[in-house]
C-alpha cells in the first residue's frame, strides 16, 4: 500500500547558508552599489563643507586667498632667510612689494581710464552707432537695431551712474573691501612667516605616513608655483601683444588695454575674452573699422596660435595633463565654486593626478630566465 506524502518523515530543514550560492548579489554589483554610496556620502561631505564655507565666506575667502599667494611667494621669503634676513621681515618685505604692485596697477587701469573717461564713453557710444549700422546692413529691423542701441546705452548710463552717483553703495563695497584685503594681509603674514611649521602640523595631521604626507603637500605646492608662474608668463606674452598692436594701430588706451589682458590672463579663458572685447570696441569706436579688425586678429593670435607656442614652454612640466582636461576642469570648477574653482581647479587637478601617480606601487621586476 502507498503511503501519502503525510505519512512521509519530514524533510530535513534547510541550511540558509547552502542558498548563498544561489540567491546572492552578484561581486560586480555589490561592489558598484558600494562605490555608489561611497559617493553619495564624499558628495553631500562635499556639499555640507561648501555651505559651512560659505557661512564664512568673510573670512574663509581672505584666508584662502592669502594662502594661494603664499605657495607661491614662499620661495622668496626662503631666498630671504638664506640671506639673513628674518622670515617676519621677508614676510613683510613681500608684503608691500606685493602692494605696491597691486597700487601700481590699479593707477594704472584706474587713472587710465578716468583720465580719459569722456573720451572712452564717446568710443563705446561710437562703437554702439557702428554696430547699429551694422545690424541694418544685415538685413536686422531697424527698430530693432535702434532698440537694443538705446538700451546699450542706458544700460551703460545707469551703470555709470550707479558706479559715480551711488554713494551707498560704493561706501558698502569700499568697506567690504578694506576689510578683505586687512584679513588678507594679517592672513599672508603669518603664512608667509610660519609657513614651515603650519605645513608641518597639517602633515602631521593628515593621518599618513610623514614621507607620504610631504610628498603630497610638496606636489600641491609644487602645481600651484608652477601654475601661476606659467600664467605670469602667457600674460606678460598676451599684455606685450595686445598692447603694441593697439599702439601700433593707434587704437586709445593702449597701455590701459595692456594692463586689464594681463589680468585678465589670471582668469582661464574668461578673463583674456573680455579683456579682448574692452580693446575690439575701444578700437571700433576709438579708431575706426580697420582697426578694429585688426584688433581681432591681434586677439585671435594672442589668445589662440601665438599662445599655444608660448604655454609649453611657459607650463612646462607644471601641470602635465591635456588641454581638454584643464578646459573642462576651469568651466567645472567655476560653475562649482566661482571664482576660486576656476582659477585653482587646474593647479590641483595636476597635482592630484601626480600624487596618484607617486602613490601607484611599483611593480616588481621581473626576473630573468636563466
């Protein structure tokens, strides 16, 4: 007689652990659901950083600014030492060099351009009335073209008027600034003359070993005076140019179009575009339609052939990855964190790439058959 399945033994219970096999989550996938979170949590670490930064963006701001022109100054404070002067009065002596720099060349924009600020506002009223006329010839409703010409100019009025009239504001901006440049200053001073020993407390406390931890901060420091010295050269390059072109062609301003390439040289790409803006309508309006042509192609060659002969030699081995890459890093750096991401993303991308490369284990010899 059969039995029923009831009268059966029961079935051995099963062992959870003989299912492993069966039911668990494949290696690639929990090892990319890990990565993901991982992440997730260096994003919003990210994120949370960047807001508390910008609570204290008074004084984070100055902070972080003196500490990029001290990586890049330290070297004379050094050469100072070496020649027995105290680091605090090669700090100091850096320090107003720096200053009179930086008066020297506001005077030179400033009293530039108010020493002819008529003058100026006649040529980029004349540059308004020419593209004007230019936009008729295209075939551009004359309306139109009349149109965006009155609100150029009342945009540039009510802008100048803000700027020379706006008493308030210009007291709130001026007092912003002092207290920027004070913070600054005090800031650069004691990095310039505690420089040593403030690198040696951070390396002490990145949680590495201490040759690894100076060959980072040797790396960071090492991308930032290479960067900048680089930059100081394509905008001296860029400055001589410009400015001899504008002389050349006649074209108004010219040593104060001269200054604002330079500067404008220290914000990637941005910057040496609208500096070449500023001369193309001084010329247009200032010297006329050749030169302002001229003036293009002038800009085109500084800004674009001329420049890509003078940056490898300029960089060097400074930052040592591809054009693209810097490119995409600037535009997302700014977009991430303004100014400071756009002129600082690819200094420290070279260095994290040449940290990651000085890091990477060596492989072993292979040996040789005997």
């Amino acid at each position: 007689m059969k039995r029923h399945r009831s009268d059966e033994e029961p079935a051995p219970a099963i062992d959870p652990r003989s299912l492993t096999a069966v039911v668990a989550t494949p290696g690639w996938l929990r090892d990319a659901g890990l990565t993901a979170w991982l992440l997730v949590g260096v994003v919003l670490l990210v994120a949370a950083v960047i807001a508390v930064l910008g609570l204290t963006y008074t004084i984070v701001a100055p902070v972080l600014t003196a500490t990029v022109v001290a990586a890049v100054a330290a070297p004379l404070v050094r050469w100072l030492a070496e020649h027995r002067v105290p680091r605090g009065g090669g700090a100091i002596l850096v320090l107003l060099l720096l200053t009179g720099l930086a008066v020297l060349v506001v005077f030179l924009v400033i009293g530039g351009i108010t020493s002819q600020a008529s003058d100026l506002k006649s040529y980029l009223t004349d540059a308004r009335t020419t593209l004007e006329g230019w936009a008729k010839d295209l075939g551009i409703d004359p309306k139109t073209a009349s149109d965006a010409n009155k609100s150029a100019g009342s945009s540039t009025t009510d802008a100048a008027k803000t700027l020379l009239d706006g008493v308030a504001t210009g007291i709130r901006v001026l007092s912003s600034l002092v207290i920027f440049l004070s913070f600054t200053a005090l800031s650069l001073i004691f990095l310039l003359k505690d420089g040593p020993t403030i690198r040696a407390w951070a390396e002490r406390h990145t949680r590495m070993p201490p040759d690894v931890a100076r060959a980072v901060t040797g790396r960071v420091l090492e991308s930032l005076r290479g960067y900048f010295f680089g930059v100081t050269i394509v905008a001296t390059f860029n400055a001589v140019v410009v400015g001899a072109g504008a002389w050349i062609l006649g074209v108004p301003l010219a040593a104060t179009i001269a200054v604002v390439t330079f500067l404008g040289a220290y914000i990637p790409y941005l910057g040496a575009w609208s500096a070449g803006a500023l001369s193309v309508l001084v010329a247009l309006g200032g010297a006329g339609t050749e030169a302002a042509l001229a003036m293009i192609v002038i800009q085109l060659l500084a800004n674009g052939v001329l420049q890509q002969l003078v940056q490898p030699i300029a960089y060097g081995a400074a930052l040592g990855i591809h054009p693209l890459a810097v490119l995409i890093v600037t535009i997302a750096g700014g977009a991430l964190f303004g100014a400071v991401g756009l002129i600082l993303a690819a200094p420290l991308t070279s260095a994290i790439t040449r940290i990651a490369a000085d890091l990477r284990p060596v492989p072993s010899p292979t040996p040789e058959p005997t």
